[in-house]
C-alpha cells in the first residue's frame, strides 16, 4: 500500500478509496472470506441461492465461490467499485431487484452504516429470504476507538460537522462520506423488522476463528473472556468494536 495522505493539509485522494484499490486490501479480502467461511461456511454450503448484499469490489465474493464450491450473486451500488464483475448486479440494497422470498442464504457483511435508512436495508432482507432462511450480518459500532473506514481515533464518535472536518484535517478526505455507524441497541432497533428474528452470534464467531488458530493477539483476549461468568462475557463484547448476528426469516 503507498504512504498515507499527510495527516494535515488539503486531501490529495480520498484515503478509503485509495485503500481499497490497494494491494493491502485485496490480500486482506482472502482472509476475511476464510474468517466467514470458517463462520457460516456450513450455512453456505446448504442454501441453493445465496446473495451478497454490498458486495464491493467482489474479490471477496469470489474467493468465498472458491471455498464453498457455491454460485453467490452479488449487489453492488456502486459500479467503479466492483473488480470481479462476475454474478454482480448494480442495484440499492434497499430495493434489490428481485422477487420476495427467493434467497436461502443471505451475506450482509458491513454496509449498514453506508445505508441512508438501515432499517430499510433490513426490511429487505426479511422481503427477499425465504420463510426459514437466514442472513449473517457483520457490523461494526460506533463506539469503536479506531474507525475502520479511515483509521482516525474516535471518528465515528463524533457529531457529523465535527467527523468531517476531523477527516479533511487529518488529509485523508474531504468528508466522512455518509457513514453513520450505530451502537448496539440502536443497531438492534434498525434489524428488529417484522419478521425477522435476530440472533446475536459474536460470541460463536469468536469462538469458531480462534479456536481454529486465526485471530493472531486476539487469541489471549479470548482466553481472558472464556472463563469469565457468561453474562459478564456477553456485557463485555456488546462494547467490542464489531458484532456477528444470523437474522432468521419466520416461518
């Protein structure tokens, strides 16, 4: 990855963008399909029609097409985005262009917080399930010390005006793009549509990347929150930094 913007002085181009077009980034999405599989590769291999909702640049998608052996078809608002354009459909996940109850398996892995309306976003998620199936949803807090979009301590804490000139500040950006993160109830609110039944799986999902010897340093903060009394363990990771859920549509 090249050097990052100076952290004072106008934006030269826009650090989350130059991110993702980075070399860092498309190694990373290897990883990040390995972590998921591990996750819900189960799941995957079991649905007949799966979908990935903000699928990206869709190097992700396709490693995961790679290890479940499974067609996935992708939904992407933004074209300039997408490098892997295969099964990739232009379309907002908020009206996706297809008929009700149609997917087994749905991927909802960070976007909400690019959603203007994430409430909306996880209506349609309960629209285009079918009565059984389930979406895995990864997302991240607002309350997080680094945001993860441009790596700027406590950026997602702060009021919109004051997050954007942080970011032009800082040089990595001329605003914070529309990204609005959420806390745990609040999240919790948006995904509550009729009809669907949340899930809070984060622990299972530590559990199942760690104990298969992915994680790195994460590994001894699990083995700390292992043992301690469940209720105390849960508090603690409703204050982490990212949560995994299943969204069951009922039957």
């Amino acid at each position: 990855m090249s050097t990052p913007p100076s952290w004072a002085g106008p934006a030269q181009r826009d650090y989350y963008e130059a991110f993702l077009a980075s070399r860092e980034y498309r190694e990373s999405r290897l990883g990040k399909a390995a972590v998921l599989d591990t996750i819900v590769g189960r799941e995957i291999r079991a649905a007949a029609v799966v979908g990935d909702l903000g699928s990206g640049t869709g190097l992700l998608k396709r490693e995961l097409e790679r290890l479940s052996g499974q067609p996935i078809l992708g939904f992407e608002l933004d074209p300039s985005a997408v490098i892997e354009r295969g099964r990739t459909c232009v379309a907002d996940g908020t009206r996706l262009p297809v008929s009700n109850a149609c997917f087994d398996f749905l991927i909802v892995n960070h976007i909400y917080e690019h959603v203007k309306e994430p409430r909306e976003l996880f209506a349609e998620v309960a629209r285009v399930l079918k009565p059984g199936a389930c979406a895995y949803v990864t997302a991240g807090s607002r309350w997080a010390v680094l945001e993860p979009h441009y790596r700027l301590p406590l950026l997602s804490w702060l009021p919109r005006g004051l997050a954007d000139r942080y970011v032009r500040w800082t040089g990595r950006a001329q605003g914070y793009r529309g990204i609005r993160f959420l806390g745990y109830r609040s999240l919790q609110r948006a995904m509550g549509v009729p009809g669907l039944r949340i899930a809070d799986i984060t622990e299972r999902a530590m559990r199942s990347v760690l104990t298969r010897g992915r994680g790195g340093k994460w590994q001894s903060v699990w083995r700390i929150l292992s043992v301690l009394p469940r209720g105390l363990r849960r508090g603690i990771l409703r204050c982490g930094p990212q949560w995994f859920f299943l969204l069951t549509r009922r039957d």
